[in-house]
C-alpha cells in the first residue's frame, strides 16, 4: 500500500516520448528501405523517385505548419482585445 502512484499519462513520460520518437523513426526508415526491394510505379515521373515519399510528406508538413504560424499572425489579436475598458463602448441606459 506504499507504493508510489505516479500520476502522469503514459504519452508524457519521457521513456514513453522516447520510445515513440524511436519507434517511427525506426518505421520511416524501413518504409523507405522497402522501396529498394518493391518497384513503386510513379505515375508523374517523380513520384516513382526514390524516397520521394518521405520527402513529400516533410514538405507537407513543414508547409502546414508554415501555413499555421502565417494565420496567427495575420488572425493575432491584442492582449488586451477582451478587456472592459472604462471610455469606451459605455451606454447611459
């Protein structure tokens, strides 16, 4: 009954980041592997590339969260955007 209950959620664990970070890694690079062994037939020439994959989805990724960071700068508000302030927007009722 002494035991220590560890409170933490197993996806935040730093093992358990670890292990996931190798775990894809590890997946990627067989996945990627496979295509020396399986012949991909590209259907516009440089999707039948070598690794094209990969790359592609990087690219995707890395453009989506380019995309992101644009949206909040140009979506961005104030600080004080929610704030009452006292001189103005009062109505006398």
């Amino acid at each position: 009954m002494s035991q220590k209950h560890d409170n933490n959620h197993w996806l935040v664990r730093p093992a358990t980041i670890r292990y996931l970070w190798i775990g894809s890694s590890v997946v990627l690079a067989l996945t990627v592997l496979l295509q020396l062994v399986l012949k991909v037939k590209g259907y516009f020439g440089v999707d039948g590339w070598f690794g094209f994959g990969a790359v592609y989805g990087f690219g995707a990724c890395v453009a989506m969260v380019l995309f992101a960071k644009a949206l909040g700068v140009i979506l961005k508000r104030p600080e004080d955007y929610y704030d009452d302030s006292d001189d103005a927007g009062e109505r006398d009722d």
